[in-house]
C-alpha cells in the first residue's frame, strides 16, 4: 500500500523536534518586530508579539524548506512574517468576536479597548507588509497581497453570510479556502519559491497547503461543536450557534433523523440561535460530526500524496507526521 | 523677491483644470478595484469606492508628473492606490470615532455596523496592497509599506496620547508627520521614482511633501475647532474636545489670557471635555488659530522653495497654486 512508509510514523509531535530549534528562530523575529516602534506604540506591539501560538504555519514553511534542500534566514523571516499576518487578521477577530482572552492571554481589545486593537491590527498588518517587501521581487509580494486579500475577502464574506440558506456546501469551501487555506498555501508556496524550485514542484506544494488548511478549519468546525474551552484555550460553541454555515452544520441540517434536521434547519431560516445542547447527545450529532472528519480526513490523505514527489527525508517523514497529527486532531472530534 | 511669479498665480483651481482628464482616470482605476470581488462583497466594496473625496493625495501625484516629464500610466495606478490606501484609513476613522457620514454619504460602520467595517477597511488595504505590488521594485514596495506602517503607528500613538500632558510641541509635529504628512510625502516621493528622476530630486520632492501634509494636518486642526460642519461635510469640534492635543490646543494653553489658558491647560490635565464656546469669543483664540496658521502657512512657504528645482511649467505653476490653495484655506480659518 502506498502510504505504508508514512504509515510508520505516528510518533506525535517528532516533526516539532526536527524545527524546534529554528521555530525559536522565528519566534526571536516576531519578538525583534516590536523595535521599529516608539515608547507610545511598543508597549502593545510587545504585548501582542509575545503571546505563543501553536506556530503552524511557520511549522509549514520551515518543514516544506527543510525537506526540499534546507531552511534559510530567508525562510525564518517568511515565517515569522506570515504568523505576524496571522495573528495580526486574529487580533481583528478578537474586537469582531468581542472575544476577552485568546491563547490564554488578554486580548487587545479586553485590555485596551476596540479603537486600540483595530488600529494595532492595521499596525501588525503594515509591520507584515514591511518584512514581506524585503523577501523577494515584487512578483514575489504580489501573491502576498493576493492571498491577503482573500483572507479579507473569505473574512468580510463569512460576516455577510451568517444565516445564508443560499450558501452551498460548494461556496463553503471556498469560503474557507479564502479565510483560512490561503494562508496555509501561501506557508508552502512562498517556502518553495524562495528555494528556487520549478514551478510544477511550487504548484503542487502550494495545493497540499490548501488542502491542508481545508482540513485544519474544518477541524476547527468540528472542535467548535465538541471540544472543551480549557484543551482550546479560548471560548467555543459561538461559531455555529451565531450563524456561521459549518460543514456540521450542513450535515446536520440534512441528517435522516428528522427532529434533528428539522430543529436546525428552523433555526437557520429564522436566523435564530441554534441551541447545540438540544441536539449534541443525537446518533445524527455524531454522524455530521463523522462525515465532516471524513471530508478533512480525506483532504490529508491528498495532501500526503504530494510528498511522493519529494526526496526521501527526515523532514518529508515530519511533513507526513504532521498531516498524521492533524487526522489525529479530527478524529478527537468524533464523540 | 524670489516669489513674485508664483505670487502672480492666485486664480483657484487653476491647478485642478490641468489634470481633470487624469485626475478622471484615477477615478475611474479606483472604481475598477471592485472588479476581483465575489457577488457578497463587492457591493459593500462598490459603496467605498463611489465616494468621492478631494483627492489631494492624487492630485499631488499627478502634479508632480506633469511637472517632471509627464503623467504615465503607472502614476495613474499610484495615484488610485494612494487614494484607496487614504480611503481605507478613513473606514477605520470612522469606526473608532463612531461617525456616521463622510464625504456626505453615510459610512459603512453607519450602514452595515463595526465587524463589516473593519474587515472592509482591511480589504481596502490589502487591494491597495495588490496594486502597489505591480507598480515597481520591492525596494519601492518597501516604502510604500514603511509609510503605511508610520500611517498606522501615527494613528495608534494619536489614540494612546489623549491628553496627555507631557506631549511636546516637537512631538505633535512628529504625530502629525506619521499620521497624515506621510501619505503626501509618499505621494511626491513614489511620483518622482517612477519618473526615474535622481536621488537629491525624489529626496527634496519628499520633503515638499512631508511640509504640506503637515501644514494640511494643520489646517485641518483649525477647522476642527472654527469651520462649518456644512461646509467640511464632516462632524467638527470633536478631535480637541476629545483630548487630542492639536497645535490650538497647545497655543491656547500658553495664551496670555490666563483665564483661557487656565481653562484649558486645567481640562487637559484633568482629562475633561474642553467647551470651546466658552472661549470662542476671546481674543486669546483667535491668537491661537492666527499663530497656528502662521506654522502651516510658513510650511507652505518652504514646501514653494523645492519648485525652483524644477523646470518652468504649466504644471510647476499649478504646484505652486496648489500651495498657495492650501494658504488661503488656513487663512480662512481665522476668526
């Protein structure tokens, strides 16, 4: 079987060990990020630059370099520019969820106020584009500014489709390619350009970021129904509740069990809060949940399949052992 | 005296006639900017598009052009994405001031509530983002998201020193520079570059820039606290009375009058609304406007000087009246 080799290698968190060393790298960058700024402006980039997240697409570049002739200063700056883009598109999430801690740390807006943490997210953005602008040529940044417009593109979209019965499954996932696959193709792509590889090779690299990012919001769906708040370190249940069309949440809407489907379906068309506890203990809970998994589950098993074209490697193994981790995480969501 | 022909040269809008058609191209670029959006978002990215402002940043673009060998089309695109670098600030403007209508038309936090008007203003700036990207170098790029990052760092230092009574005058000067002095400077620095005219030329260009945004800044101060709200189409008397400490502010706080200085120097350091009809009338206000207009006119004055390095032109006169607009306005802000 094809994926036998890869198969082997379910020893969790072994593709973290290979990068920890350089992960610290980019996360020296991102600290170093606060210096341009003066003692009115530092403060709260520093606050902000120092919370820890769980660096994945830093991970993305770093293994992707690793495994295709090795990391280089410039793939620790692409990295630490691209999780400062990330966090800076959170940092706006947290005033649009009025959302108070993130990472177990006060958000920006908790702390300081809306007015404050719109504008540092606009700063982090701008700080993103400065670190960008001295990675490569300008065709280079362009696909930057693209999928950082998608990811505005897939966030404005998700805000004026709340409750949308138009939505089909079809534009969900491009809704979450844009706000949440981009970036994770933009990790594999951009890693694979600046080590100079032929195009096919950074086309292929870039669609296993996509699927992977497919899969990790689709995941991150799941955890919004099932997971506990203290494993996820911030506040769940809301996304689907308040109107967010999530890949469960169109299984449910067409499971067998007609209660269930009928209850959630009533709740979309009325634009009303769907009351998850009246539906989580149903053998049809567990099964949209099942086939979600199953949707990212399956966008892995693609992903995996790009790595045949590259050479055998330590860090191949650690890409694998990472699309492991993420099937892992997904069934964790099966109740 | 070295200024007599420019002096000559006072019929207004003089400098508009000349780059109508142009300044029309850029209207119709930035219009185009709706063109890659998907049906849920470019109706929302169409309302912020129409609106039409004074165009200053472009007009000093394209002035620049004309007035070092022509307008290309290039400079066409950086006039339309200066402008909707400028009109994304704005988005966010008018969340974090709560206001309800620019430009006369009502503002996207008025119309589709805070969450839709920040991911619309990140949008804005990742599209300005995009076609800046196509217009040059990554050395250029790299200034262009340098003084985005001043813009931001500027507006985020503005929020953070309300009244804040250790702020110097040198720091207001140095405020003012980054959050609106920048977006000129940049505007006559990208203008020159692209026309590919030498290092000592861009520099002093810059600077001309540089000095009429301050002065602009000025004026815009002045009219806060002296305009019509009809005539600027915008709610007045807000930013002072709100604890942003402007140059007026500074001047009336030294005013001889000690019973208006005191007043006011006593509400700064208390942190207390200022009532500017309480003091409206005195004579230590009017020496406050006339002393702050004297700063910006004397800006003016230099920013003239830099137009003896170019050739003579239709379009350096019409620089020079864009200068002297900029003088009259201030002017007029004299009680």
């Amino acid at each position: 079987m094809a994926f036998s080799f890869f198969n082997k290698l379910r020893n969790k968190k072994q593709h973290l060990k290979l990068i920890k060393q350089e992960l610290d790298k980019v996360r020296d960058v991102i600290a170093r990020q606060v210096e341009p700024f003066g003692p009115h402006v530092r403060p709260y980039m520093e606050h902000v630059c120092r919370g820890r997240g769980k660096m994945i697409r830093p991970g993305l570049v770093l293994l992707t370099a690793a495994a295709t002739g090795g990391i280089t200063e410039k793939h620790i700056t692409y990295a630490a520019m691209l999780e400062l883009l990330h966090m800076a598109s959170l940092v706006h999430d947290d005033v649009l969820d009025k959302a108070d801690t993130r990472r177990d740390i006060a958000t920006p807006n908790a702390l300081w106020g809306n007015e404050l943490a719109v504008l540092l997210g606009d700063t982090m953005l701008a700080q993103a584009m400065v670190m960008g602008a001295e990675l490569g040529d300008s065709r280079f940044i362009r696909r930057m500014a693209l999928a950082t417009r998608e990811l505005c593109e897939g966030e404005v979209e998700q805000s004026t489709r709340l409750w949308d019965m138009d939505m089909t499954r079809a534009e969900y996932y491009e809704l979450i390619r844009k706000k949440t696959a981009v970036l994770f193709a933009l990790a594999m792509f951009g890693s694979a350009m600046l080590q100079g590889l032929d195009e096919e090779m950074v086309e292929q690299l870039e669609r296993m970021g996509t699927l992977l990012g497919i899969s990790y919001q689709i995941y991150d769906d799941c955890l919004d129904l099932t997971g506990s708040e203290d494993a996820a370190g911030k506040t769940l249940g809301t996304d689907a509740a308040k109107g967010k069309l999530t890949l469960p949440v169109f299984f449910l809407m067409e499971a067998s069990n007609e209660d269930v489907a009928g209850y959630v379906h009533g709740c979309v068309a009325a634009r009303q809060e769907i009351d998850f506890s009246r539906v989580r203990h149903t053998e049809a809970f567990a099964e949209a949940i099942r086939l979600s998994v199953a949707e990212g589950l399956s966008r892995n098993a693609e992903a995996r399949e790009v790595l045949w074209m590259l050479p055998e490697s330590e860090a191949r193994s650690a890409l694998a052992e990472m699309t492991y981790r993420l099937d892992e995480m997904l069934e964790d969501c099966c109740p």
